[in-house]
C-alpha cells in the first residue's frame, strides 16, 4: 500500500521536547539591519520544563494584511537531529496574560533515512543547521507594541537517521515586482523518488539573519528522481539584504 509521507512537518508532532530555556538577546541598531528581536524589548524565551536542541535564535512579530505574523529563526545546538519538527508560541502582554497562541511547521533544508529498514525519508534540522517558521495566523487585533513575552517549544521527533541527498534549490535570485521581491530558481530531485506538490519557502533575512517575511512558490507536476522544478514565488515586500530557502514536498513510499 502506498503511503504519502511529506518531507517536511505540517503538524504537531506527538514528541514535545522543549527547547533551549535561555532568553534571546536583542541588538539595539535603529535601523533594525542588525535587530535580532522585533519589537525591540521583546522576551523570547524556551518553555521551562525540559530542555531540547533548537533554541531561536531571531524572531519579527508584525501586523500583516489580514492577520499578525511571527516569523523565527532558530538553531540545532544539540548534536542530534530534530526531524518534523514545529514552532509552538504563545504570546503575552506586558501585564503577563496569555493573548494568543499559534503553531507552524520548521522548514529545513537536509533530509534523512530512517536507520530501521523502512526507507522512510524525513525533514530533519541537524546538528548547526539554521532552520525558519512562519506562524500566519495570529489574530490580527494584537497590539505589538503591548506584547511583552513570548514563549515558545519546539516539538520533534529524535530519530536514528543517516544523511542522505534530497531536494536542493539551484540559480535562485530575487527578482523586482510590482508587489515587491519575488524569487526565481530551480528545484533538483536528488532523491531516489518521484516527489510531488513540491513548493520552496523563501525568508528574506537582515543582516544579522532575522526573517523578515515569507514567499512561498508551489507545483502541481511530479519531480521524477533527477529531475527538476523551475520556480517562481509570489512577491513579498521586506527590504531584505539577503535570503534563505527550504524545499519541501511529498512522496509515495
């Protein structure tokens, strides 16, 4: 029997391990090119109560069109991978009562084989990788400037894997739009099976590596092993010097 296993976590996963406890420092650069917090005076810190590998490590919160948006950038320190991976946040105000609460999926940019004769392919985010997470759906009344904490945990699954070829992104470059910038490259199977509803995430990062927003391209073709996807996404307006992509995408084992 068939079954579609997607390459990268789009749900809690059952595993909650908590992350690093330790409160993020912030820069104080007016420009915000160096800010790893924004709002500046923002606490970000870890769920007490265990400890696990990721910690973030740069986050925006901001008012977006239709909702308020949390974007992170966070950091295996451990020395083992944290595969299907999510972001779990819950906000308060400067009176220290819960306003909101909201999860999203890491992206990442390895993959894996599990070690247990399944074959099964996972999204993990290894040792010193960087990964990111969009949380787009946060009630769009928050007052930012009355949000005081926010206090995440990252649940993931510590799996026996080993390293294998995945998804990689090819001649990717920021192309100008009406709407802002949007991004252009190509998606390389590397796998050694035909991927489907592939889609690339795009964070564009200031200079200190805190994601700004998100654009996301998508497809609807099969990717054959070896073969390749060239994407566009849409336009995001964030004057960004610089970016970072993760592919993802699904596949019948």
């Amino acid at each position: 029997m068939l079954a579609l296993r997607f390459l990268i976590a789009a749900a809690v996963v059952l595993l909650p391990m908590a992350c690093s406890s330790s409160t993020q420092q912030h820069d104080t650069d007016a420009g915000g090119d160096t800010v790893r917090v924004l709002p500046e005076g923002l606490s970000v810190m870890a769920l007490r109560g265990g400890n696990g590998v990721l910690e973030v490590i740069a986050l925006t919160l901001r008012n977006g069109p239709s909702s308020t948006e949390l974007y992170a950038a966070l950091k295996n320190k451990g020395e083992v991978p944290a595969c299907d991976a999510a972001l779990s946040v819950e906000l308060f105000n400067k009176r220290e009562e819960s306003i909101a609460a909201g999860i999203g999926a890491l992206f990442t940019q390895h993959f894996y084989r599990l070690t247990d004769g399944s074959e099964t392919i996972a999204a993990c985010a290894g040792p010193g990788d960087v990964t990111m997470a969009a949380v787009t759906d946060l009630p769009s009344d928050i007052e930012i400037d009355d949000v005081g904490t926010i206090v995440y945990r990252c649940p993931y699954f510590a799996l026996d894997v080993i390293p294998i070829d995945g998804l990689t992104i090819d001649q990717m470059k920021s192309v100008a739009r009406s709407a802002g910038s949007a991004y252009t490259g190509t998606l390389v199977n590397g796998l050694d099976v035909t991927v489907s509803n592939a889609s690339v995430t795009v964070f564009p990062v200031n200079r200190v590596g805190r994601p700004l927003g998100a654009a996301t391209g998508s497809g609807s073709d099969e990717i054959p092993p070896g073969g390749s996807w060239a994407f566009e996404t849409n336009s995001v307006d964030a004057p960004a010097v610089d970016f970072a992509a993760y592919p993802a995408g699904a596949f019948a084992n």
